[in-house]
C-alpha cells in the first residue's frame, strides 16, 4: 500500500470520534425527508470546520447542501453523495446515518491527503431519499452537472456494490364518486372505494403476466370517513418497478388501464397522479471495481458479488449523467431485512461505527485513485459512455 493511502487511514483514525459522533447523534436524531435540519447543521459544520465551502438550500431544498474543497487549480472533480432521512414511524432503518458519517469522513480525510495534486472534493446532501427523493430536483437544477464521478456508500447485511437497481415510478390513484347514505339510499351513491378494491384486484391478476423482476406494491391511503356513507372520495398508492425503464413503461400501461377499468366499471373518476420517477442504474463495472478493490485493502471481510434482489434509488438517476457507484458495508447479519427494527439497533453498535471507518477509508481511497491513477478515470468514462449510449438506444 502507498505511503499516500497510509496517510489518508491516518487521518480517518484521527477523525474516528467525530464521524462516529455525527453517526450516533443522526441515528439518535431521526428526521423525515426535507426536515432534516438537524443533520444538516452538523453535517455542514463539520466540513466547514475542515475547510469546505458550504452552499446551502440548493434546487430551492432546504435541506439540500454542496460542499467544496478545491485543491489547486483544474484536476478531476469527485462528488461524494450523502443522505439522512430517517422512515417514518421507524426512525433509521435505512442507515442513512452510516452513510452521512462514512461519506463527511472520506471528504476530510481525502482532503487532508492530496497534496499538490489538484482536485475538488464536493460534498453533497441529498435530502428525502425515502420520499420526495431530492435528487431529483437537483438533478433538474444541474447541481451534479459539473463532476466526474459520483460515489455514495450504504449500510448492509453484507459487503458489496451494487451492480443494478430497479426502475421505478410512485402512482397515486385518486377516485371520486357521489356520497349517499350507505344503509338508506346506497343506490344514489357512487363507491370512490370500490374503484379502488377493483384497482387492487386487477393489478393481483396482473402479476400472473409480468415478468419475475417486477415489484407492484401498493397500500390504500385513504378508504372513506365513515362505513355509513358511501365513500366519495378514495385513493392508493402503488410503487411500480421493474429491472429496466422501457419494460416498466408497458406494464406501467397496464397498471394504468386496470384503473381505468376499474373507474370505468364503478362509474367512478379517476386521476393517474405520477408522484416521482426513479431510473435503474447504469452500471460501470470499472468504477465498482475500484470500490471492491479499495474496501478489501481497509480490511473489509467477506466481500460479496452484487446482490440478485434490489430496490430502486433516486441515486439511478444520477447515473444518467455521471459514473457512479455505491460501496455497501456490512453492519448487520447477513440475511437481515432494510427498514427494520434491526437495522435501527445495529446503527449505534460496535459493528456500525467499525463499518463507518471502514467505509471512510474505503471511499476515500477510491477517489484517490481515481484522482491519481493514470487513464483510471479515463477508463471509468469511457465505459460509462458506452453503457449508457446501449440503454438510450433501447429506449
């Protein structure tokens, strides 16, 4: 190992009670998406205090910041891209707090460490990645448009990049009908909730005729006020996903006439609200090899191959315009289910805090890489390039 890479473990020993200090107090301080202020502040403060110039309430988010440490003049631009909302009702179970400390400590180390090499750091927070998904009104702002490459890192129940992720839309499904007395005058009514409940079996039978990458889950949010009165108004909202954009578009279309249908047989009206969009990841073996690579000289054991069932992010979508990657840490059981009990607990545990140094060192060290190995970064682009113009031509 380099005597550069040596000096960058150094520096994130000597950060250990501060990055495992923002880590405790954002798992201890969970905060639902665009009120993350807390997070926020401390997260700033901290890369202020080391020399980064902080822009906040970027893409008009108030939660939403950008960091920069610029080393010299010209030179690559690594971007470092950090959440910290919590799930509601649960707190984080997400790990969202592992991510933050990990990603704030690669930053500061890898600062400390260039040397006259130039390069910029920019730190990003990207806010609501459970809800709203912040990254995508950055996204529309061109807040990422500027930098070479884009690394985040993840909590997990094993050590491993993530080689894909699902395309996915969030559907709100809004019925209206007529309210009548459900026991007097049933037949004046129009049952918004009966829209609804065909809905749901359509898209039941709808499963059968999909492919087995498909996800279609959905939840009734709002059933009627009372059980006497014909419900008027109802609504549900479905997460549609599949491996990739142009196959979710024709089941998405499908989706939709279910509910049509449905409004069409209740007599009911039905508006198709699209809440947000999120792409499947355009994967740089390259880039993810440099990930794996730097997490086993930390000291990270048990490295995995990527994992078979994923989820979607909004950080897909940030793939489209920059190579990225993301190094997920083992800090729980292998097998261990996200948004659980379980991943709350573990996010304060020795295993927790030894993931988020581990990934400090990891992450730090590939943007070094990627800063000073010769035609490294060159390489990653040019496979960016083509992985992405394959796509674009499928769609």
């Amino acid at each position: 190992m380099s005597k550069s890479k040596q000096n960058i473990y150094a520096s994130v020993d000597s950060l250990r009670d501060t990055i495992i200090g923002i880590n405790d107090f954002i798992h201890d301080h969970p905060e639902l998406g665009n009120n993350e202020f807390q997070a926020v502040e401390l997260l700033t403060r901290t890369l202020a205090a080391h020399h980064f110039q902080v822009e906040q309430g970027l893409a008009g988010l108030p939660t939403a910041f950008k960091a920069t440490y610029a080393n010299q003049a010209g030179g690559p631009i690594i971007g470092l891209l950090c959440e910290y909302d919590a799930l509601e009702g649960l707190g984080h179970g997400c790990g969202h707090n592992l991510q933050a400390s990990s990603i704030v400590g690669a930053a500061i180390a890898l600062s400390q460490n260039l040397g006259d090499v130039p390069a910029t750091i920019v730190v990003y927070g990207t806010p609501a990645e459970e809800t709203t998904s912040g990254k995508l009104p950055m996204i529309k702002a061109g807040v990422f448009d500027d930098i070479d490459v884009a690394l985040m890192m993840h909590g997990g129940d094993r050590t491993t990049v993530d080689g894909k992720s699902l395309a996915m839309n969030l559907i709100d499904f809004i019925f209206e009908g007529k309210a009548a007395h459900a026991a007097v005058a049933p037949e004046k009514g129009i049952s918004a909730l009966d829209g609804v409940l065909m809905t749901f079996n359509a898209i039941e039978y709808l499963r059968e005729h999909v492919r087995s990458d498909v996800k279609m889950h959905g939840v009734i949010t709002n059933g009627g006020i009372a059980a006497n009165i014909v419900p008027d108004l109802a609504t549900a909202q479905f997460y549609v996903r599949a491996a990739d954009r142009p196959y979710l578009d024709t089941v998405l279309e499908r989706v939709y006439n279910a509910a049509r249908g449905a409004a069409l047989a209740t007599g009911s009206k039905l508006t198709i609200k699209e809440v947000k969009r999120c792409e499947n990841k355009v994967n740089v073996d390259r880039l993810n090899q440099v990930l794996l690579k730097n997490a086993e000289e930390a000291g990270i054991k048990e490295i995995s191959p990527p994992r078979s069932s994923t989820g979607s992010t909004d950080f897909g979508n940030v793939t489209y315009i920059v190579p990225g990657a993301c190094l997920r840490v083992a800090f729980v059981p292998f097998g261990t289910a996200s948004h659980s009990t379980e991943w709350v607990e573990a996010g304060t545990s020795e295993e927790g805090h030894q993931a988020v140094i581990l990934a400090s060192k990891a992450l730090a060290c590939s943007a070094y890489d990627l800063i000073t190995v010769p035609n490294l970064l060159l390489e990653v682009k040019e496979e960016f390039d083509k992985a992405k113009s394959a796509f674009m031509s499928s769609l």
